[in-house]
C-alpha cells in the first residue's frame, strides 16, 4: 500500500491563480482530511469528508473548495491564491472516526 | 468543541523517560484521546490512542486519568530521534479532528 499520496509536492504560484492539490488514498478509507500548517505552527483543519459525495467545512475553510466524487481522492481547489495561503498542506485519512490517522508528506505551496 | 491543552515546550536527557502532559477537561464520554508527532519536516505520524484504559505500544504508553480529564504520554526512554512536536487530540462526534499546539520535546545527549 502507498498510503496517502499527495501531488504536487512543491509548487509556486502568481496571486490570483488557481490550483489543485491532489490526495489519493488507496486503504479504502472513508474519512479524509485537509490542514494546513503556517512556518512554526499547528495544524489547522480546512476541510473534512466522512465519505463520498459529503464533505464539510473545518476551522478554516475560506479560499478553499474541496470535492470528495471517490472514496480514493478528496482534492482541495484553492482559487484566487494570496499570499496568506502560502504554507505546507497536509491530507490525512482514517478509517473511522477513532481510528489512526495516516498522513501524506505534505505539498509546500508558495504564494508571490 | 472539545479543546486539550499541553505545554507549549519540554526537555528531556537521552535514556531519560519523558511524560507528556495533555488536559482534555471537557471531553466526553465517547471521545477518543489520540496522540500524533511530527518530526522536523515531515508530516505527523499516529503514536497512540485510547479512551479509559491505560495502553502500551511498541513506541509509547498512554496513561488516561480516572476522570479522563487528563492524559500521558510516556516514552520510558528518550531517543535524539524522538525530538518532535507531540499533539494530543481528541476525537468527537462531530469528526472534526482539531490539533492543538503540541508539546515541542527536545531531547540532549
């Protein structure tokens, strides 16, 4: 099993454009994840989905969109990037609500 | 929504058991308490969770007080390699899961 694989790892983007972050799991679980983690600090939560087709907003979801059309991939859209977006973005998933959260290495997203 | 709260900072001697504090005064009675750390440049990685009895994996022990209003993470003897930030989250029944902080351990040789 690969776990939880996130694309890109790395990217840079102008203000203003647009960009999607993918998160692919492939140990069947329903609960995915999205956070966000600023240089020095926690993690913050953007949004979550308990499975397909349901998906609700976190402690800071402003910005961003997400999709959840498979069980395997729950894709986070960020539109109209800003600076204030410029941080590490983690994806995570677990198998229920207790169980152990597995995470992705993170995509590291620059904003200029 | 339930909130837990650690030390923002500890230190550790190498070989020296560590015992790191988390309050989780207004948990419920079907949270689960879990505990995360995340190395220098990595994403978090899970190290133990429990929700009334005390538990032991190959990595750590949990210790959850009586009233479940607070717990510990044990890790009966610090390694260089376990300097890291420890979070401690509880899990609801909204399926949030909130991270704190985190306790940032340093460990010395």
């Amino acid at each position: 099993n690969a776990g939880v694989t996130q694309t890109p790892k790395f990217r840079i983007l102008k203000i203003g454009q647009s960009m999607t972050l993918q998160c692919t799991q492939d140990m069947n679980h329903n609960y995915m994840y999205w956070y966000r983690q600023d240089p020095g600090m926690g993690l913050k939560l953007i949004y979550y989905s308990v499975g397909a087709g349901i998906t609700d907003k976190g402690e800071v979801p402003n910005g961003y969109n997400v999709s959840r059309s498979t069980t395997e991939d729950f894709p986070l859209r960020l539109e109209l990037a800003a600076p204030s977006q410029t941080s590490v973005y983690f994806c995570a998933s677990n198998r229920g609500r207790t169980g152990e959260l597995f995470f992705g290495e993170g995509s590291r997203l620059t904003v200029l | 929504d339930a909130k837990t709260t650690q030390p923002n900072s500890m230190e550790s001697n190498e070989e020296e058991p560590v015992h790191l504090p988390c309050n989780h005064s207004t948990i419920s009675g079907t949270d689960y308490i879990h505990w995360y750390r995340q190395l220098p440049s990595q994403g978090p990685e899970y190290v133990i969770h429990g929700l009334t009895s005390n538990v032991n994996n190959r990595m750590a022990s949990l210790a959850i007080a009586e009233d479940r209003k607070s717990s510990t993470l044990i890790l009966h003897r610090a390694t260089l390699r376990d300097a890291a930030v420890y979070y401690c989250i509880l899990i609801y029944n909204t399926d949030k899961l909130i991270f704190g902080t985190g306790t940032r351990l340093q460990v010395f040789p």
